[in-house]
C-alpha cells in the first residue's frame, strides 16, 4: 500500500480471517498488511466452500486475547457477524466498518483491536484503504481511555435491577 508509506504501523502481526463470503477480500487484506509491514496470520478459510463465520471470528479473537496477534480483520459478507461473534470473546473491541473516519474514530476514540469488513459492502479499493486507517491510527487514551474502561467492564457486571 504505497498512500500509507508516510504513516507508521501501530501493529506489528495481524490475524486475518474471513468465512467463504470474505474469500476474495482477504488477499486485499493481506497484501494491504504486508504493504504497511505488518505480519498477517492468515487464519482461512482458504476455500469457497461454505463455513460457519463464528468460527473464524473466534479463531482471529482469540489470537489477540491470547497475544499472538495484537489486532485482527475478520471479512464476512456484511461483517456485521464477524463483530458480533469476535465481541463475545472477552477484551475484544471488534467495529465493522465502512468508511475511513469510522475506521480511524474505531481506533482513535474506542481503541479497537478487530475491524471487521463487508465484502459485499466493501471492495477492494476501500478495503485497502480502511485497514490503512485501522492500523495507522494510534488511540488518543484521555478521556477515551476512561470509556473504553467502562466499555470493557461491561464484560463482567451482572444484571443491574
């Protein structure tokens, strides 16, 4: 990715997952990673052949949970599933995202460590230039860091009555 040369990776590795409606995308994805010198762990799926996106969320979320990986970008066809399944899994910050400032705003102001993308919703081009934003955009913390600690508290409060 030759536009982000000038901004400097906030990550280093990167899981990268996708289901069979995110197949084509990926190697945007990886391609774009690797562009901004950052490793991607491409964790599949590797065929067309339909898969359960949960899986692949789970797999990508809990490489950053475990830290192996510091971010990940989960590809589904809307990537609204690929979120929802990466934010069950604890201290994950997962934003589907389909434009540059909601990709920068994800990192900046909610610390975010998963995007997730829509390859029906996103083509190459944009989703070139969303994980740019993604992993060039360091979180600002101040007042930020205050709510994202709520966010994540969240996690673990019961039902309040």
């Amino acid at each position: 990715m030759n536009r982000s040369s000038c901004r400097e990776a906030v990550f280093h590795r990167v899981a990268v997952a996708c289901d069979h409606g995110g197949l084509a995308l990926k190697d945007v994805v990886v391609s774009s990673l690797e562009g901004l010198g950052i490793e991607a762990l491409d964790l599949g799926t590797n065929s067309p052949d339909s898969v359960d996106y949960p899986d692949f969320a789970a797999a990508a979320a809990y490489r950053i949970a475990d830290g192996t990986a510091e971010a990940a970008i989960l590809i589904c066809g809307t990537g609204i599933g690929m979120a929802m399944s990466a934010n069950k899994v604890a201290g994950i910050r997962a934003a589907n995202c389909g434009d540059e400032y909601s990709a920068s705003m994800a990192r900046a102001h909610n610390d975010a460590n998963a995007l997730a993308l829509g390859a029906r919703v996103v083509g190459p081009g944009l989703a070139e230039a969303l994980v740019e934003r993604f992993c060039t955009t360091p979180f600002e913390g101040g007042r930020h860091a205050r709510r994202v600690e709520k966010m994540m508290e969240l996690e673990t409060r019961g039902v309040e009555e």
